[in-house]
C-alpha cells in the first residue's frame, strides 16, 4: 500500500509541474510529452545564489506556467540540513560528476530523447523571462 500511495504521489507531483528527484522517471514523462527536463544543481538551504534562482526564477508564477506545458522539472539537492537517503545522495552525486556540475546552482536541461541541450553554470539574471527565452532556444537544439 505504501509502495501505490508513493507511486501516486510521485505521478501526482510530475503531473502539475513540482520538482521530483528521480532523473529516469523524469526522462520517461518528457519522452512521453515532449518536453524537457531541466535538472537544477542545488545547495537547497545553504547557497545564496540557488534561494536567489528559486526566489527569482522558479516560484514565479510566469515560470511556473511555462513548466507545466514545456518541463519536466527535477531537483538535484546537496543541502546541509535537510535529510535525505542515502540512496538519493548517492544518486545526486552520481548525477554531479556525469554532468560536470562543479558549483551551485547549475542548470542542466535535456531533450525529449536525454541528449543535453543546455547547461547554466551558476545564476542568471533578468528573471523567468530570460530562463524562459534560453528555454525556447534550447528546445530548437
């Protein structure tokens, strides 16, 4: 039962444009949809300029629209307080070293069939406009 009630969490989260932890599942749904995924290098609760992105970027409403209909979105955390499995750290460090993310925040963004068409070593300003465009840039690759 525990297994279902996670599963339906999961497809629940990935279905209205929240954050997941699990890249295959991930690719999976933007395969499926045709979407990206954009997969964001974080310090969660220690890294100014990651809570700066957050702030900025990803809790506007103007991105969080753009999300829903164009990416699969996925949190790669290295946070000091918050708890996770060693399963998912293992995974987010595993996740670090095959995309050469070497600082935070860094934004790595796949295609529909996992091939990387962007990557964002640390932040960028002008808001979820210029994400928003860079996006629409990336899906032409």
């Amino acid at each position: 039962m525990l297994l279902i009630t996670g599963w339906l969490a999961l497809q629940t989260a990935m279905a209205d444009g929240k954050w997941i932890t699990d890249l295959p599942a991930a690719q999976k749904k933007a395969k499926e949809e045709k979407k990206l995924v954009l997969m964001d290098f974080t310090g969660s609760d220690w890294c100014g300029w990651c809570i700066k992105l957050n702030k900025e970027v990803f809790d506007t409403k103007e991105f969080e629209d753009y999300a829903k209909d164009n990416l699969v979105l996925v949190e790669v955390d290295f946070p000091n307080k918050k708890k996770q499995t060693a399963e998912l750290k293992k995974a987010n460090a595993a996740l670090k070293d095959k995309y050469g993310a070497n600082g935070f925040p860094t934004i790595v963004v796949l295609n529909s069939e996992g091939k990387q068409v962007w990557k964002q070593p640390g932040y960028m300003p002008g808001g979820a406009k210029a994400w928003i465009a860079k996006l629409e840039e990336a899906k032409k690759k």
